[in-house]
C-alpha cells in the first residue's frame, strides 16, 4: 500500500466536507501519513480464512412493533437548528452556484 | 465539622439513611468545592448547582415523609459532556456543539434522574471522546489533581479528575479505546468499562458503535458497584443493548472484600509487560500480584500475539466509524453555522471552524479507509484482527478466569508534550484498547504511586463477557488489601489543592 500524499489529504477533506488551508494542509498531511504508514501492518496478520467481525458481541436483527409512538415535537426538533422557517430546517441555497 | 466531599457514595448513602446528613448538606458540600477548586482544576464545562439543590431537597423531603427510596437517591454525581442532558448544555467537548441543548435525554441521564441523583454539572472532555489526555477538548484541558501540570487522561478526563479532586463521589464516564480505565489509572481512581451492550447507548453522542460503552467512575470498587447497577440493563432504544439481568456487581464487590480469592486463577498477559512499560508502572504492578497470591489466587501467565495488531486494527476501526458518525455535524440540524454560498461550501467552512485538529484528522483518515480501493486492505483487515483478538481471549480465558496488565505503560504525561505527535499519544491506550475490540468488560483501579515520579499506577482486571461481576470481586479483594497497606484510599494520599479565594 502506498502512503498518503498531499494531495490525498486535500481530496479526502473535500469528500469529507472539511475546508483546509494550505497550513492545515502541511501541518496534518505529514502527521497522517505516518498514522497511515503505522496502521498498515494489518494487512499483513490475517490471512484469507480468517473471519472478519463487525460486532463483538454476537445478537440478532431487533424488531419492535410498527406503532405510532410519543417523539419529539416539531418545536423541539428544530430547537437546537441554526436557523428554521415554517417549521422546517432552513439551508442555504442547495442547487446550483452560489446564491 | 465532616468533611463531606471525602466520603465514598456507600458512606454517604448510610449517612443520609442514619440522618447524619442531607442530600442538601451533600450537594452543596461539592458545589463549595468546585467554587473552589475547579479554576485549577478544569473538570467541569457546566455546573448545574440550581437543578441539582432541587433535586437534594426533593430526596430530603421524601426520605423525611418516609417515602422508600432508590439506593444511590441523593448522592451528587457527574456527567460527562458526551451525554444528552435535557435544561444542559451538551458539547461533548466540541465547538460545533457550543450552547446547544439537547431535546431529549439519554437513557442513563433518564436512569440518574429516576434514581434520584443530583447532577452537579457536565465534564470535560477530548472532542467527541478522540485522545487519550483532555487536551482536544474546544474548552481547554483539565489538569490532574495529583500535579496541575499534568494530564488527567483521556478522553474522560474531567470525569476522573473530578472524582479525585473531591469535587464529585461518582461520574459517568464513555470507554472507547480506554476513556474510562485510563483517566481513573491516571487520577488514582477506579473506572469500569462493562461488557459491550450492559448499558444503553441510547444519547450517548457516538465516537465509534461497535466500542463505545458508558461506564462508572468512583473511588472505591463498591462505589463503583453501585453505579454500575443504576446504569446498566436492557434499553428497547438501543439494538445493541443485551437483552439480560444486570451483573450483581455490588454483591461480588462485598463478596470480595470478604478477600478469600482461593481458587481463583489470574492469567498475566505477557505481551502487556517489558518494553514501554515505565519501571515504577511495573513495580507496584507484581505487588499487586503478590497481594493477589497472598489472598489465594493463583497467578498463569498467558500469550495474546495478536495483541501486537490491536493499536493499528483500532486506528482503522474508530475513524472509520467515527467518520461516518460524525457526518451529521452539518450545520443543517443543531450546532455551528458559518455561512459561505450555498449549502456544501457552508458545510465545509462549518466542519472546518467547529472540529479541531485530531477530529479532523480522524475523518480524513476514516474516510480514506473506507474508500474503493483500500476497504479490503485497511478497513477488511482490521476486522480480521478483531477476530484474531477475540481468538487470543478465548484461549487466555481457557487459562484464567480475570486477566490482568497495567492500565497504561506510563504514569500521566505533562501538557503539551505529545500533542503535536498522535502516534506516541496513542500508545497510552496500548493495554486498553484490545478490551473494546473483543467487547469484553474491564477495570481499572489504583495499584500505588511509581516511586520515581510520585504519581498514581492503574491496575487493569478484564473478564470474559458479561461476567463483569467477577471483575468486581477481585478488585475489591485486592483494593482491601492494598487500602490495608497504605491505610486508606490512594486518592487520600494526594496531594491538597490550593483553594481558591
């Protein structure tokens, strides 16, 4: 596996919704790609027939009846949101440049 | 006069019953206390002292009309900031959650509630629960109340901190990778993580699902006990939540002290031990196992290999998790705001403003983990790990009915000196971590001060699922034993903070 670049960092922060500066940049780029340099000794212990596990504890599927329950109120839903109008999340503009 | 603050829970719970002292009398106790001492000391983020009096006084006034109450009904407790408190502000140390208020509780703040605790206030904390030293929190770090100038540990620093500096009897803390076990070895207190699904995760904001886990903080084992019981069971609002009795843990504790441990057997990993590992870590660490053989058990050594590849398997998992968890800071629903154009570029002006750098970091490098391309190499094989860790347990566990390491290699680290350098930062949680990765429950409590530095040493117990209690059991057998020598608490032995004007 290769190590991590500069310019992998700058493509993954902008999948991840995270602005950098150039200084966030220089600052993070080395740091990660010794974590990813350390990390990468997992490839090589587990061979083909090793299981993987996702949960540590084994359980089955939960279910519970399709009922209509006491939830939040619409108020308090959007109590906590930057902003809101007529009962919804307001956002700024979603398509298109930039209003 | 007593000085109320230097009680275990248990103590206050019989005082209150012997009308020896109020609920009122105990709360304000600590609320004096962090007045005086948390300028130094950085535990809390937000004291709630009105809602907890009133609270106080409600206990005082059903105990007087001879109402029948919970265990724990008047004992203050703190919280750490990674809980939902409803009339509580709720940041999990983070900026892009500054002032928000959470519409709902979370199942354990609901259980503290209807066990009639008071809520001293919320406690700090690494940002969404990522480091091992307080020093990520958006608010400043907390110092440990052994020397201020140390770490508390982390990512529940505030938590432990508070307990050993006197200003809370119990806190709730989050265990990941290690938050609880490794902040109480490094305050000199005790901290519990159970069994993966003995408590509810249900508003508890999430780091990584398939490791996070509440647990308690305390000074003593039984106090620990007792928690752990108020916050364990069976919630409908969390999959994950084991559909079982909670572990009689108050009674394994008080079955322990009785310090008959015959028969037991206590495996020592050996891969835990040697190289990083400080000298006085070590020491008071074989003492503890001969305490453990002075009171019958008998000490196997035990191999986990896999144990080499947990760091780096935990590395894949938690970003990669957290990641996907943390997608839902986007300005759209609760939180920061920092407008730029349109809805994507105001996300990402927002997520760059309101996360700090170790947040950051793990987004970035969770999302390249589970990237096409490199999922089978990273993300695929760090599972695998899981397995073959899980495989290391289950055979140790053939040998040995606790397993037994030191908390953390080294007693705490002064501020400043790792942060620019995650990859030492994580060794802290080298002994902790393969814990959270198997599910299985562990413990940490004090085992003495490293003779080279004066400063606290955590002795860790693990158990096999849902046995916590056994964890229990042994811990208190060993904590009598250990109090015996050093006549009393090892938080009692810490030195006096300087009290604010």
């Amino acid at each position: 596996m290769s190590s991590l670049e500069r310019s992998d960092v700058e493509r993954l922060a902008a999948l991840a919704r995270i602005d950098m500066t150039d200084e966030d940049l220089d600052r993070l780029s080395g740091q990660l790609a010794a974590i990813v340099d350390s990390v990468a000794k997992v490839a090589e212990v587990a061979g083909q027939d090793v299981p993987a596990t996702s949960h540590p504890i084994p359980m089955s599927n939960v279910h519970r009846p399709d009922e209509v329950r006491p939830s939040l109120t619409q108020e308090a839903a959007l109590a906590g949101a930057p902003e809101a109008e007529e009962g919804r999340f307001r956002v700024p503009q979603i398509l298109g440049e930039e209003a | 006069m007593t000085d109320w603050t230097r009680a275990s829970a248990a103590q206050m719970i019989a005082a209150m019953k012997a009308g020896e002292v109020t609920s009122v009398e105990l709360t304000q106790a600590h609320l004096d206390r962090i007045a005086d001492v948390d300028g130094a000391v950085h535990a809390f983020l937000h004291v709630n002292g009105e809602e907890a009096l009133e609270v106080a006084r409600g206990v005082d006034a059903a105990r007087e009309a001879g109402e029948d109450l919970p265990e724990l009904a008047g004992v203050p407790i703190a919280v750490k900031d990674i809980l939902v408190t409803q009339g509580m502000p709720t940041t999990a140390g983070s900026k892009i959650l500054e002032g928000w208020e959470p519409p709902y509780d979370a199942t354990v703040t609901r259980k503290l509630r209807e066990a009639r605790m008071p809520i001293l206030g919320k406690t700090n904390m690494d940002e969404f629960a990522m480091g091992s030293s307080t020093e990520h929190s958006g608010y400043g770090p907390t110092h440990n109340p052994w020397d201020l100038e140390r770490i508390p540990g982390g990512s529940g620093g505030g938590s432990s901190a508070s307990i050993a500096s006197w200003e809370a009897p119990l806190a709730i803390g989050s265990d990941t990778g290690g938050s609880i076990r490794q902040p109480a070895s490094v305050t000199g207190t005790v901290g519990v993580k159970p069994t993966y699904g003995g408590v509810s995760r249900y508003g508890a904001i999430a780091l990584a699902s398939s490791l996070d886990q509440l647990g308690p903080c305390a000074r003593t084992v039984e106090d620990a006990a007792l928690l752990h019981e108020v916050m364990g069971g069976h919630d409908p609002m969390d999959a994950t939540s084991l559909n079982e009795p909670v572990p009689s843990c108050v009674a394994a504790a008080r079955e322990g002290r009785e310090g008959d441990l015959t028969g037991v057997r206590v495996g020592v990993i050996k891969e835990l031990s040697g190289e990083g590992y400080q000298a006085g870590v070590e020491q008071r660490f074989n003492e503890s196992l001969e305490k453990l053989k002075g009171l019958g058990a008998e000490i196997v050594e035990v191999s986990c290999p896999s144990f080499e590849y947990a760091l780096a398997a935990y590395y894949l998992i938690l970003p990669s998790e957290a990641s996907s968890n943390l997608a839902k800071f986007d300005s759209v629903r609760f939180g920061m705001r920092v407008e730029k154009g349109n809805v994507e570029r105001t996300m990402g002006a927002t997520r760059a403003e309101g996360f700090g750098d170790e947040v950051k970091r793990r987004i970035i490098l969770g999302t390249y983990a589970l990237s096409a391309g490199y999922y089978d190499a990273y993300y695929g094989s760090a599972q695998k790990v899981r397995t073959l860790i899980q495989r290391d347990f289950e055979a140790a566990f053939e040998k040995a009915d606790v397993l037994v390491s030191p908390t953390t290699p080294t007693t705490p680290f002064k501020i400043g000196e790792r942060i620019d350098d995650p990859l030492a930062m994580y060794l802290n949680d080298v002994a902790t971590i393969p814990a959270n990765l198997a599910g299985i429950p562990g413990m940490s409590l004090p085992s003495g001060i490293a003779p080279e530095d004066g400063l606290p040493t955590g002795f860790q117990i693990l158990a096999p699922a849902h046995e916590d209690a056994r964890m229990y059991r042994i811990g208190a057998a060993l904590e009598k034993a250990l109090a015996a020598e050093w006549g009393g608490t090892l938080s009692s032995q810490a030195p006096e903070l300087e009290v604010a004007k």
